[in-house]
C-alpha cells in the first residue's frame, strides 16, 4: 500500500473496522478501511464529498454511533 501524504484525518471503529476519511495535501479526500483482525487495508467504497470546503469540515473529528462513523466539525455532521 503507497503511503499517502495526508493534511487531516478522522478516524471511527465498527465491527473491528477501523474506517479512516482523510483530506490529502492535494485536496482530494480517501476513505479507507483498516481490518484489526486480518491487518489489512481496502477501499471503503464509500462515497465522499467532493467540495473542498465540506471535507475541511468532515475530517476534523468523529464519533462512532449505534454501528456508524459519522465524521464532523463543530457540531455539522
């Protein structure tokens, strides 16, 4: 797996999945998702805003919820 040159990072565990919404220096933003069990990475295949200005918001913080990662800043999920 290349390493990725990452700006800000949110990061929430479900199911022994860690999922991780990081913002790349180059303004793009990639979710990924760590399996804790077989120590693996994949694509999380979710889809992710493509607004410069909703990722800032997204990758400041998280919380994982009833089985979901909802990632946020000051409040706005």
């Amino acid at each position: 797996r290349k390493p990725r040159s990452v700006a800000r990072s949110a990061v929430g565990v479900v199911d022994g999945k860690m999922y991780v919404t990081q913002e790349l220096k180059n303004g793009s933003i990639h979710e990924d998702v760590f399996d804790i069990q077989s120590q693996t990475w994949k694509d999380a295949g979710v889809p992710v805003p493509d607004e410069k200005e909703c990722t800032r918001r997204m990758v400041r913080s998280s919380v994982t919820l009833e089985g979901k990662v909802y990632a946020m800043n000051t409040g706005s999920i």
